[in-house]
C-alpha cells in the first residue's frame, strides 16, 4: 500500500515512526513550511520533516493544498491511502479523493466530542473523565468524518495537556497501524458521529491562561493542568509576572486572589470559590522551582493579605 504521510508536530512524528516500525511504505510526507523559532527566529523544520529527512523519505511543504500544483504533485504519487495527524492545513475535496482509500485522520479525542485544535487540553480543563483517539475516514467538515476505531484512556487527577499529550501519541499511533492493517483487509466500516453531541475545542491563547481568582478553584486547579506545559497559567504578585505550574485544592475562604497561608506545602490562594494551594512557581528571570524552595529563600515576597492579580 502506498501511503502519503501529512502531519507537522512532535505528536504526527510518533505516529510516522510508528508507521515506519510497522514496515509501511510511506513514499512521501507532507508537512507545513518551516517556521522562524528561538531568539534568533531562525527557520526550523517541523518534527515530521526532521524525521523524514533522516529517513530519506521525500517531503512536501506546500503553502497550501488548495493550489492546482500542489493538488498535481500529490495525485503523481498515485497514493492508496493518506494518513493525516494534526497536519494543519485544510484538505479540499479534490485532495480528499485522490488517494484511493481516502484519507484517514487520527484524531485526539473521543469524538463527536472535541472536534476542533486543542482537544487534549480541553478535555482535562472541562474535568472529562475519559479521553482517547479517533482513526476516521475524513471528510469535508472539520473531524466530521466517520469513525473507524477507538482508543480510550482514563484522565487521572494528575493528569497534565503535557502527560495526556503523550499517552495520546503513543495509543493513537497504534491504533492508525491498527486501522490501515483492518483497511487493507477490509474489516473497518465506518459509524457515523452523532453531530449532537459535539464539542468544539478552540485553539488555546496565552489570555485565557491567565488566572481569574474569581472563578472556582476547582475550574483553576483544572485549568493549570490542562495548560501545562503550553501556554501555562499566569497572575501576577507585587506587580511581577508569577507563572503557576502546579496546583491543588486548597482550604480556606477570603478575597478572591488574596495569599491566605504560605508554608512549605504551598501558597494557598483564596478563590471566588474555595482555595487553590500553588506548589510550583516561577518567578521573573528563575527557573520553575517547588513553592518549598521559594519559601525557604523568599518566605517575605509570599506574606498574608498580598493579593494576586493586580
């Protein structure tokens, strides 16, 4: 079986690897154009072109796919299937048609419900007690498409975006080495998704990490794991920026953002309900440190009554 592999972040490498194990033929990736990153903004490729490159596979950066040229070069690769992992771009039609088992899509979530960017995170900020993949048969619609097969995994109390990010790849891997194995044999028929039951994960953005001490610190506590280790949640203290990497359910009741105890085990902070005990910090121009380390050596900058988030 020919296959075309598209897919851009650290999350589509593990799937093409998996592929690549698995004794596939990819006989090209795509992937999107290089991006400046770093301080220098240098140019950088994407984790998929980084591994393709070094396993010799021809790879594809087209600004879109919705060129005629683009569309040409891939229909010359007269591919049986497209395998398609948080690519980026939007398919048309004709591209979807191209490959003569269509193109399939591991998706990172249980859907209908997370259609949409950031499944994965939204999953743990809503306090879903399950997560998973979806392999389906794409379509025109935004994670519409037929599912094929699933994999679920629970979403424990410690889960992180960063920990379940991870346990997603390697599950979601398996399974579209798992589905192209069932597709080749024709035993995967597609079930058709429940479009009321959706969900729509938007795309997360450094504004909605920033705390509001007014909401629940139930919703924080999620909200903190969710967006570690990206765009990870912030308040300021003294006027100073504070990024919060880790947190859990404190007690205690007061204004919202006001320091109501610091010690060793944390900075219990009150919330518009309940408390939030931040255990790990960073400070301007520091390194993530444990709230024990900062105690020990800044136990002043943390007194009582300090409010956070003016």
């Amino acid at each position: 079986m020919r296959i075309v592999f598209a897919g851009t972040p650290e999350f589509a490498a593990q799937h093409l690897q998996a592929l690549l194990d698995a004794g596939r033929d990819i006989v090209a990736v795509y992937t999107q154009p290089d991006r400046p990153a770093g301080r220098g903004q240098k140019l950088m490729p994407s984790p998929v072109k980084q591994l393709a490159v070094q396993q010799g596979i021809t790879v594809y950066q087209p600004q879109t796919l919705r060129d005629p040229t683009a569309q040409a070069e891939l229909a010359a690769l007269q591919p049986d299937l497209m395998v398609v992992v948080a690519y980026g771009l939007i398919l048309p039609q004709v591209v979807l048609d191209t490959p003569r088992l269509g193109c399939i899509n591991s998706h990172a979530s249980l859907l209908p419900r997370w259609r949409g960017a950031a499944p994965i995170q939204r999953a743990v900020q809503a306090g879903d007690a399950h997560s998973g993949v979806t392999v389906m048969q794409m379509e025109a619609g935004l994670d519409t498409g037929p599912m094929l097969l699933k994999v679920s995994t629970p979403i424990s109390a410690e889960d992180t975006g960063g920990s379940l990010h991870d346990r997603l790849a390697t599950l979601g891997s398996a399974a579209v080495v798992e589905a192209i194995g069932k597709l080749a044999a024709r035993e995967l028929r597609g079930e058709v998704q429940d479009d009321s039951l959706a969900t729509y994960a938007h795309k997360l953005n450094k504004d909605e990490a920033r705390l509001d001490w007014s909401r629940p610190a139930v919703e924080l506590e999620r909200l903190v794991r969710a967006f570690n280790p990206w765009p990870i949640c912030h308040s300021t203290l003294n006027g100073e920026p504070l990024k919060v990497l880790a947190a859990s359910l404190g007690e205690g009741q007061g204004q919202p953002g006001q320091i109501l105890a610091a010690s060793k085990d944390g900075l219990t902070v009150a919330c518009g309900d309940g408390a939030l005990r931040l255990t790990r910090l960073q400070l301007p121009g520091g390194k993530p440190l444990n709230f024990a380390d900062l105690y020990n050596s800044r136990r002043e900058q943390f007194a009582a009554g300090l409010v956070l988030g003016q």
